[in-house]
C-alpha cells in the first residue's frame, strides 16, 4: 500500500540570488561610505594639525612681540645712555677748558702786565687790564696771537690814565677759543 501525506510539507524554500544591480548598489554604497570616512578623517587630521601649527605660531609671535619690545627698550636705553655719555664727554672736555684758558693767558703774559677783569661767552673771551707801557700791551697780544688755543685776537682799546698817581696803560682785548 501507498502511503500518501496528504498533509502540506513546509518545504524550504531556495534562496533567489540577489539581483546583480542590488549587489553593484551595495558596493558602491559602501565604497562610498569608505571614502567619505576616509576623507572625514584626512581632513579632520589636517585640520587639528593646522590648529596645531596655527597656536605655535601665535606662540612663536607672541614670542617675538616681547622679544621686539626688549630689543626697542634696549635700544631706547643704549641711546639715553648715548645721549648722557656724550653729555658728560662734552662737560669733562670744557672742564679742562677754563683751567687751560687761564693757564694759557697767564704763561703769555708779560710781567708789566695785570687782568683787572675775564668774561667768557660762549667761544668769545673779553679781556680787561692794566699795563705799565704801551709796548708791554702789545707784546701780550702778540704773544696771545701766536698761541695755538687763540684766534681772531683784537685789541680794542688802549688809553693812558692815571690810577692812584701812577701812568698806567688801560686796554680791553677780545679773542676767540679755537675749535
């Protein structure tokens, strides 16, 4: 005898294959996302580093502002200490000067001879004395024009008078310091 099921058997079904355009979508989908995920991470590691580079460089910049600002203080003290050295230069060369003017005035001068009154201005110098003759006079001016610290010697006045019942020669010179 046959035996017949007649029941219904749930028999298991063959897997279709995919269709061929499904399996090209799911490929370049997923190459797809591949790249973009590949790009994303390229671009946000070039961006953290030019983040990077961009806060050394403020740094470096900051850097340079103060060293900048150091070299401007420094050069701004440099030229007042400048200023002060050729200041004090300057006062201890015309120190010397009033010294070597008298010096040099009193070597030059000729025993019958005598300064009642100097004045200084500036590069001129005037001269006030007393003489016992006319020719002593002129031999101090002589010798005052053949000095090297003098120029431009001028006699400006000499006068008999008497001073105290004694025959005097007055005289006003004028000269100039050389240099």
């Amino acid at each position: 005898m046959i035996k017949v099921n007649l029941l219904p058997v749930k028999r298991k079904k063959k897997a279709k294959p995919l269709p061929s355009f499904l399996l090209a979508t799911i490929a370049v989908t997923v190459a797809a996302c591949l790249i973009i995920g590949y790009l994303v991470f390229f671009i946000t590691t070039r961006l953290s580093e030019r983040k990077a580079t961009f806060a050394r460089n403020e740094k470096t910049i900051a850097e340079l502002k103060e060293k900048i600002k150091a070299v401007e203080d420094f050069e701004k003290r440099n030229q007042n200490f400048k200023e002060r050295n050729d200041i004090i230069e300057q006062l201890s060369k015309n120190r010397s000067i009033p010294a070597r003017l008298l010096d040099e005035l009193s070597s030059l001068q000729p025993t019958g001879i005598w300064l009642q009154s100097l004045s200084v201005t500036a590069d001129s110098i005037s001269l006030d004395g007393f003489g016992f003759t006319n020719t002593e006079i002129v031999t101090y001016v002589d010798n005052i024009k053949g000095s090297k610290l003098f120029t431009e010697v001028y006699l400006q006045e000499s006068k008999s008078t008497d001073l105290e019942k004694v025959a005097l020669y007055v005289f006003k010179l004028t000269l100039k310091i050389k240099g």
